[in-house]
C-alpha cells in the first residue's frame, strides 16, 4: 500500500491563531490513485455514479414524499416544541457542551422558551449554526479483544444538546412524512415507529408454518452489508429525489466536525 500523507495546517488570521486541522491529501499505490486529484482525498467527495439505470427503472418515481412538504418549519406553539424536549432520550452522555438532555427537560420554562425561539430561527435559517454548535465528540468503545486494533473499537458520537435536538425534531417529521405517504416496504421494520425486530423473528415464523402445512421448501437469504451506513456517500443521497429540503440537511452535514477523545485529550478537529 502506498505511503498516506497527513498534513497539519494552522490558520493565522489578524494575530489569532485557529485550533489546528488535519486532512489526508494524498493516498495512492504506485500509478493507481482512489481519487481523481491524487493531491486531494476529497476532491471527490462530490461525485455522483451514473443512476441512468435507476431512473430508467423509474425507482424513484414512486414511494416518494409529494412536493410541498417541508422539515424547515418552526415549532408554531411551545406545547407542541416541549414534546420535542421530553421525548429526547434521557441518561446520555453530553457533548463538548457537557449539557446534558436531562437538564433541558428539568430546566425552567423561561429556559425552555429562549431554546424554543433559538431552535426555530435555525429551522428557519434566520440563525446561522456554528462549529461550536456542530462539533460532535466521537469516544472510541472497545468492543473486542485486541486493544491494539483499530477495528476493535466502536465509535459512538456524542452531539451537543440543542444539535441533538434540532436533528430529533428534522428526523421525527421525516419519519413522518415516510409513513404518510407510505414511502417504505411493508417489510420495513428498522427504524420505524411501533415496528422491531420481533416482528421479523415473528413473520419468518409464519412463513415456516405456511411452508410445512404445503410441503413446500423455504428459501432463506441474509445479507450483512459491512459498515452500510457509513458507506453511503452524502453526495448519492442529496441526489435522491423525493425528501423534502435536502439543502437543509446538506448544510448541517457539511458544516459538522468531529473531535476525537483519545486518553485525556482529543484530536485536532475533523
């Protein structure tokens, strides 16, 4: 494998000096390069595969949220804006805030009320969110048993409290919308409402029981697609049609950095 090149720049502007940055720019083997700028790792990040069979196939013709629909818009009353707050899952670890969710819920109402306009003015782009607000503190858990492993350990995010908030409230009204307009496979059952995997467990129960009641064979395939999620490039997903304002959801994204806790400091941010 060829050599990864990793450089460290510090931005100096009028006499103040910047948290320090870090960025592969090049990582190649001989001749064949996995980018088209070899000076560049993400000059990339951008590119978008053909989808000429996808929309020949019309797959996102249908399944899809009618235009007109929006995740953008303000919580209208604070009643409905305080359900956001108790349904935030409690007993979390905070962020680089160290604010922790259960303090919001138990915060006074004034509290409560700023929050309420401040969230609002970000749905609504009126306020800009900075990279304070979107500096997300990623802890390693080490989950086997080589410690000297990378691949041993599981990163898990921890968001800062109102970034949480904003991203429940965007992914509670998309998950909305995707039941109304019945976007997802009635064999959907991740991430859904009143939906979990006992019901898959229970559905291949049923399928069994048909099959020996017709002496007919059942055909089983799982597929365990490694580090899926992760693996979905950005770029791929915007393009997809159908999710009301994707530029919304784009710009938090792009604007999102990460620190990572190694001992009892942290990385440069990422």
């Amino acid at each position: 494998m060829g050599p990864i090149h990793i450089s460290t720049t510090t931005n100096n502007t009028n006499s103040e000096q910047t948290l320090p940055t870090r960025s592969i720019e090049h990582f190649c083997d001989g001749d064949t390069c996995f980018t088209t700028d070899p000076t560049n790792f993400r000059s990339n990040r951008h590119y978008i595969r053909d989808r000429t069979v996808l929309d020949k196939a019309g797959i996102f013709d249908f399944r899809t949220i009618a235009s007109g629909e929006t995740i953008r818009e303000p919580a209208p009353t604070f009643r409905e804006f305080s359900q956001f707050i108790t349904r935030i899952p409690s007993h979390k670890a905070p962020g680089f805030s160290e604010v922790p969710e259960d303090l919001f819920k138990q915060a006074l109402i004034s509290f409560q009320k700023r929050i309420h306009l401040l969230v609002n003015e970000i749905l609504t782009g009126d306020h800009e969110c900075d990279t304070g607000l979107l500096m997300t503190k990623v802890i390693l858990i080490h989950k086997d048993k080589d410690i000297a492993i990378l691949n041993h350990y599981r990163p898990i995010a921890l968001l800062n409290t109102i970034y949480q908030l904003i991203m429940f409230i965007t992914t509670s009204r998309l998950r909305q919308l995707t039941e109304n307009y019945a976007v997802f496979e009635g064999s959907q059952y991740g991430y859904r409402t009143h939906q979990g995997v006992q019901m898959v467990v229970q559905r291949a129960h049923w399928v069994q029981q048909q099959a020996m009641k017709e002496s007919g064979t059942v055909i089983r395939i799982d597929l365990d697609f490694k580090n899926a999620f992760n693996s979905a490039g950005h770029s791929c997903l915007w393009a997809i049609q159908g999710v009301p304002d994707v530029d919304f959801l784009e710009e938090l994204y792009s604007k999102s950095w990460m620190k990572i806790t190694v001992g009892t400091g942290c990385s440069a941010p990422i």
